[in-house]
C-alpha cells in the first residue's frame, strides 16, 4: 500500500492501525509533501518501534 496515495480507510486495514492513527498518517503526508521513505512514518505520532516493524513490509512510500 502506498503511504502518498492511501486514503485514511485504506490505512486503517494495516496492523494496528485505527482511525486516529490513519488520520495522523494522513496529516503528515499532507504537511510534508508526501512520504519519499517509509522510515519516515516512524516520525508519525503514534508510530513506535514495534507498530512500525508490523507496517513496515506492507506499505510503499
């Protein structure tokens, strides 16, 4: 799943993943332009060590 395009239901089927989260993944996208890397979602808030290692083989920047 691409972390640029996805929309905020799209994200909410990721492990551990609801809507607050969906919603502050969106936020970021929106503020910094979109995601080039997806190491930068561990700068979300709300994404810690062990919610990012569960997302990180299913997204796409």
């Amino acid at each position: 799943m691409s972390l640029s395009s996805a929309t905020v239901a799209q994200l909410e089927t990721l492990p551990g993943v609801g809507p607050v989260l969906a919603q502050h993944i969106v936020e970021y996208r929106e503020e910094h332009g979109g995601f080039t890397s997806v190491d930068q979602l561990q700068e979300v808030n709300g994404i810690g060590d062990r919610r990012f290692a569960d997302i990180k083989p299913k997204v796409s920047p």
